[in-house]
C-alpha cells in the first residue's frame, strides 16, 4: 500500500486515504469541524511531532552536520515507547491501507 508525506494544507490527491497530522500544534484561525473539510488533517498525532527545542535546532540547521544534530535528536525522541508504538501502527496499517503523513 501507499504512504505520502504531504504538506498539511495542500490539495488532496486521489487515493490518498486517511490523512494525519503530525504538527506539535493544530493550525490557527481554522475550526475544528473544518480540519479534514480543509485539507489539513483527518486525525491528530502530535507525538509524531518533535518537541519545541527539536523543531528550533532544525529550523536553525545550516550545515549537514547541525541537521545531523536534529535528526538524532528526532529519532531518539521517536525511539520513547509512546510514538515507538503509534510508529509500529502505522507501519502495520501500511500493509492493508493507503494514507499520508503531513507535516
């Protein structure tokens, strides 16, 4: 089956599927009922979102080895059992369904 990293926002594409939302924050000024409607997100999972201090240093990142820095700091944030399991989910769910990521 197919997964898709999409930008939260963007138009939808056929056979997407189920899209989820991997921001630490929902987007401002847009109702909630008006989410999916919207194109941002049909389900939430902020803990696939790396903390505020992770999000910083990579937007700060310059350098391959600063981005380097970020990148261990994500995937050992992703490694804690919590978002370890909901990544374990979703890569069973990516034998059976079609959905995207968006970020």
């Amino acid at each position: 089956m197919t997964i898709r990293i999409v930008r939260l926002g963007s138009k939808r594409i056929p056979g997407e599927g189920l899209r989820i939302g991997t921001v630490r924050r929902p987007p401002r000024g847009v109702l909630k009922e008006d989410y999916a409607k919207k194109d941002w997100y049909d389900v939430w999972l902020p803990e696939l979102s790396p903390d505020a201090d992770t999000v910083k240093r990579a937007l700060a990142a310059n350098t391959d080895s600063e981005w380097q820095v970020f990148a261990r700091k994500y995937r050992a944030e992703m490694s804690r059992p919590e978002p370890n399991r909901l990544l374990e989910l979703l890569a069973g769910l990516s034998r059976t369904t079609d959905f995207s990521v968006g970020c």
